[in-house]
C-alpha cells in the first residue's frame, strides 16, 4: 500500500469503516439540500446530476472484484435519487465520491451525445458548470516538505502537514473574502484536505469557458487546482460524503469557522470516535 503522510489522527478508512459510515451516517437530506442550492430554472439539479466515485485509487483498499476499475472514476448517471446513489456507494465501497458540477436540463440527452459528459458545453440542455475552486495544501511550499515537485517526486502528492493545511486555511479565506465582491453566493466546503469554494451564482453557472481560464489564471496564485476552476475537470468531491483517504467527512462550513479549523479534531465520522 502506498503510504501518505498527515497530520495525527487522520488515515485510510478500512472497508468496513466505509460501509458503517455510509449505512449509518451519511445524510442523505443534508446532501439534497446542497442540490437544492444549485437549481436553475424549474429543473430538478439532483436527477439530473451525473455522480461518480473512485473505489482505491490513492488509498489501495477495494473489494477484489473492482480491481479492474479501481483507480478510474466509475460514472453513476442512470439513479432515480439519492437512495439509490447510496445503494451504488454501498456496492462499490469507494474511498471518494463525487458530483459532476455540468447542470444538464436532462441528462438523458448527454447519456447518448457520445461525448460522454467531458465536451458537453454546447450540448442541447447543457446548462452550465457550478464555478468551484479547489484549494489543496499540496499546492503550497512548506519548508519541510518542499513544493508540489519534490513531493509528487518522492510519490507524496497528496501528503500534506498542518503548516501546509493552515497556509490553504488562510489562502481560503483571502480568496473568498475576494470572490464575495463579485458573487453573492458562495459556499466553502473543508475537503478532507484542503478546502473547496463552490459559487452558485446564476452567472457564475453561465460562464464560458474562456471566462473560467481567466478566473482560474487569475486566482491562480491561491493555491488552487486550476484544472477544476477553469472546467476542464467537473467532478468535485460531494459535500457529507467520506474522504476516505484520511477518513474525515467532507463538511460544508461557515466561513467565520474556517479561521479555527482542525482537521485533528473536526469532520471525524464515529468510527474513529
Ligand atoms: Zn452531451
Ligand atoms: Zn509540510
């Protein structure tokens, strides 16, 4: 198993972690509530959203019979809900889930366009893309572990230290404090390593993708996955699902609670209680 470095208290989660903690803890009507933030127009954002997840490409810990597949994003697109979301995640036993940000009118138009969700912007009944921001503490240099290159070198890209995690904090929090004179709507999301800002903003959605390779260059000096701002990667990790990668739920927070965020001591699911 490949081995990542965090800060204390925080690992995989085994596959029986995962199954108690989806069976027994996943909140299902706070994740449509997140849904309901997204609507645009009188479509219905959550039946016509594409889920994916991604059984144990970081963390190595799968079922045998998805070891084809599993390091690839497993598209979920034909659901009648978020029961039924949770059957597949009770299946598949993934260590991330995850939500495609495109908002389709009717994704049954883009199960067939044979673009397979990737090249859907000028789709019939694309509606546009939730703007998001990835911040990650692997993106910033820390004096100890170095920068994103000296860690991917020693195969640590995704280790991360609290001198990396309260640099993103801080970087969150600016970057945020920026957005909020432009959007009104916006929502900050702890990751399970970093933090994400999500922005549902009419005219945020509508944006094309010219305009999101400006923002995502413009901001880019904050840490962030520019490939996720400017569009070219829709998925993004689903708010009250389980990183199971450092076995803490990804938790929607208040932006005056940031300042104070402990990944050692917040977001844990009860298995580790
Ligand atoms: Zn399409
Ligand atoms: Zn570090």
């Amino acid at each position: 198993m490949k081995r990542y470095r965090f800060p204390k208290g925080m690992r995989p989660s085994k596959l029986d972690e995962r199954k108690k903690f989806y069976e027994e803890e996943f909140e299902l009507y706070k994740v449509e509530k997140w849904f309901s933030q997204r609507s645009v127009g009188n479509v219905r954002s959550l039946d016509n959203t594409v889920f994916a997840v991604i059984i144990g490409r970081h963390s190595d810990i799968y079922l045998p019979e998805y070891e084809g597949i599993k390091n690839k994003a497993v598209i979920i697109d034909e659901h009648r809900g978020l029961e039924d979301i949770r059957d597949y995640i009770l299946q598949y036993l993934p260590e991330g889930v995850y939500y495609d940000r495109n908002i389709y009118e009717d994704i049954k138009t883009c199960e067939k366009c044979g673009k397979g969700y990737i090249d859907c912007w000028e789709c019939e009944g694309f509606l546009g893309q939730e703007l998001a921001f990835d911040i990650d503490p692997e993106n910033v240099r820390c004096p100890y572990h170095g920068d994103i290159k000296e860690k991917m070198r020693k195969g640590q890209g995704l280790s991360f230290c609290m001198i990396e995690f309260k640099i993103v904090r801080k970087l969150t929090l600016k970057l945020h404090d920026l957005l909020k004179s432009e959007f009104s709507d916006i929502k900050i999301v702890f990751s399970g390593r970093g933090f994400h800002i999500h922005i549902f903003d009419k005219k945020a959605i509508k944006m094309s993708r010219d305009e999101r390779v400006e923002i995502a260059k413009q901001y880019s000096d904050y840490a962030i996955d520019e490939w996720v701002t400017n569009g070219e990667m829709r998925l993004i990790r689903l708010p009250f699902s389980l990183n199971g990668l450092v076995s803490r739920i990804c938790l929607p927070i208040d932006v005056n609670d940031v300042i104070e965020f402990d990944p050692r001591k917040q977001a844990i699911p009860s298995f580790l209680l």
